[in-house]
C-alpha cells in the first residue's frame, strides 16, 4: 500500500497540494474537456488519497491494537 510506503501524512499533503492546484488551473482553462479534468477529475483522485489515508489508518489501529 502506498501509505505504508511513504507515509500517511505525504500522502494527505500530496492530495490536498494537488486539489489545490486543479481547482486554481480550473479557473485557467477555456474547453469544456480541460474543465472536466481540472474541476472533476483530478480532485476526485486528490480527495481520494487526502481523505481515504486516515480512515485507512485508524481502520487497522482499532484492528491491531
């Protein structure tokens, strides 16, 4: 698992720098094809590594200790 590797904490810091940086390139771009994957696509993702690491951390520290 990629938490396990690098950490929770880049993890989470990685997916909020990168939905900051889609929603402030959103607000640059001029096709609809871009918006989507500025506005929807990449802050999915990044919502997805910034949020779903401490659940996934405190998911196995209530199963292992």
């Amino acid at each position: 698992m990629i938490a396990q590797r690098f950490g929770g904490r880049r993890i989470a810091f990685l997916g909020a720098l990168l939905m900051f940086t889609s929603m402030g390139a959103s607000s640059f771009v001029r096709t609809l094809p871009l918006l989507y994957l500025t506005y929807g696509f990449i802050p999915g993702m990044s919502l997805t590594r910034a949020f779903t690491i401490g659940h996934v951390n405190n998911i196995a520290a209530m199963n292992f200790h």
